[in-house]
C-alpha cells in the first residue's frame, strides 16, 4: 500500500512541476511526515536528521554546527546534527506560539522568534535567550516575521505588513524604532543580510513575478530605486540565503505561475554564485542542487552550516 501510495505521489509530483500548476491546484496537505534533511555539497548528497509524522519547519544551523533549531506545533525545538537523537524543547512560555521565522544570533547567545503572544493581532518579533527567558518585545506592529539578523549582531531584519503591503523594514536588537528599507507597493518577504553586512537580499514580486533581490543594507532608497534584480528567469524564486564565506547564495524554486509560498508542491534547491560587491550586477543563471516534496517550511530562514559546506532543508510526504 505504502509503495502504491509513493508512485502516486511522485506522479502527482511530476505532473505540478511539468504543467507549473497554480498555488491554488497545488496541494496543501494537513497531515504530513516531515524529513529534516541535510544536503552536503561535496558529495551531493542528503541526509535525513530526523523524521516524523508531523508538520516541522525551518531549521536553522546553530553557529557551533552542533544542532539545528525547527518549530513544530508552535514551539521551538534543538536538534542534533549528528541525527538519532530526541528533539530538545526550547523551554519557552507556551503563550508564545512560534511560527516558521526564527534565528539564532551571530555570537549563538540570543534567539530571535517570530510569534503570536496576548492580544496582538498577528506574529510580532521577540528576542529572547537561548534558555528560553522571557522574551522581549522588539516589533510593536502586527504582523511581522524576523528573517535574518545582521552579521555584527545589532539588527534584524523582517517583513512587515503596512499600509496593505509586504515591505522590508530593520530594527535594532536592542529595541527601538523600526526603520523602513523597501516602499513599493509590492509584496517582499525573506530578508537575509550578506556576511559582510552591506546587502539584504529579499524575494519580490515586483517584477511581476517570484524573483531574488538585493539592495544596500541601509535600504533601497527613494522609490526603491537601488534594488536590483537577481534573477529573472521563468521559476517563481523564494528566500534567499547567502553561504557565510560569501560564495553561494540558495535559494526555493517554485513551478511558473505559483502564486505564493504557502503551499507543496515539487519544488527545487537552487544555488548561484553570489553577486558582486558592487552595483550594477546583471541577473544571474543558478544551478538545481536537488529537487524534493516541500514548500512553505522547507528554508524560510538561513540554514547554512557555519562551514558553508552543508545546508539544511524539510522535505514532506503527503499521508493519507
């Protein structure tokens, strides 16, 4: 039964990612078995950390490359690398329901969460310690979802809805005013400085469709007009993740025409050469790492191992 199962799903697969069905033909399914996985680039291959027959996102790599951080359920969990271990809670008040957009700090002593908490109307950001102390308050408004930190540790980046729209906005670690970086009305989303502190690379849809964009780290400037396009070619482009050596940049690839993130399909892992220091670069032509079951909750944060040799990912199985 098992095995008739997986050749309809691989066929159910193939006919998403043949025909670039819309987000609304694609599947969402409710019950899942989720497969943290590690993908190696020197040997091409992946490994399963973890398994389970429930939904899991977004791992991120602890800067000590010792474990991996994912919500399930709305709370945190660590992970060992190593695999063949029980996930560890973070032990955080059960009021803060965590979603997918969370991050581990530079120096691997604060956490950064994305959560729904009281009577706030949407996820908001919180800093809090890696023990789970009580987090603070760093984002007033709702919604709004943390998606990197810089590399110095002083900033985070995240997405907030304002004014009917999606833009990018920073605001110090230590709390304060939160500070607009993009003004378009666009949707943007996933946010992740470069390691060297002076892009933001995001995913957009100003161009019409799903695409990879940067701009200078101070914000994109009057009408946006320092953005720049990073791809451009017919795959729908989500959350970009810069390597920490500077080298590659990763990034979920998504059938023509899906109209968000918030569904799986068969997707892909792509990586390309990371652009230029300086502006003025021309999009770029990324490479298929591997192609898997996934979607929303597959890499919505940064997922690099800290050696730039690895990246972490989920992938799902539809269960009946």
């Amino acid at each position: 039964m098992l095995r008739k199962y997986s050749v309809l799903l691989i066929l159910f697969c193939s006919l998403v990612w043949a025909t670039g069905l819309s987000a609304q033909e694609s599947r969402n399914p409710a019950h899942v078995r989720s497969k943290i996985s590690i993908y190696d680039f020197g040997t091409k291959g992946v490994r399963v950390v973890y398994t389970d027959d429930k939904l899991w996102e977004a791992p991120n790599w602890s800067p000590d490359g010792k474990y991996l951080l994912a919500n399930s359920g709305g709370a945190l969990f660590r992970i060992a690398v190593a695999g063949g271990g029980t996930p560890e809670k973070v032990p955080l008040d059960a009021s803060y329901v965590c979603n997918n957009d969370h991050g581990i700090s530079p120096d691997g002593k604060q956490l950064a969460i994305s959560a729904a908490h009281g009577n706030a109307k949407g996820s908001q950001v919180f800093v809090t310690t890696m023990d789970g102390g009580t987090p603070r308050l760093i984002t007033e408004s709702a919604p709004s979802y943390f998606h990197g930190w810089s590399p110095d540790g002083k900033w985070l980046a995240f997405v907030g809805e304002r004014g009917g729209h999606f833009n990018i906005f920073r605001i110090k670690a230590e709390g304060g005013a939160e500070e607009r970086l993009t003004s378009a009305p666009v949707y943007d989303d996933g946010p992740d400085y470069s390691p060297d502190g002076k892009w933001i690379y995001i995913n957009s849809d100003r161009s019409g469709s799903w695409d990879v964009w940067r701009f200078p780290a101070e914000g994109a400037g009057a009408n946006d007009a320092k953005a720049e396009r990073v791809t451009d070619d017919a795959s729908e482009d989500w959350f970009p993740h810069p390597s920490p050596d500077g080298k590659w940049l990763v990034f979920l690839s998504f059938p023509h025409g899906t109209k968000g993130h918030d569904v799986k399909t068969k997707i892909q892992l792509r990586r390309m050469p990371m652009p230029g220091v300086q502006a003025g670069m021309s999009p770029g032509h990324p490479e298929v790492v591997t192609e898997f079951f996934g979607g929303q909750g597959t890499i919505n944060v940064n997922s690099w191992s800290p050696d730039s040799k690895q990246f972490a990912f989920v992938s799902y199985e539809v269960l009946p």
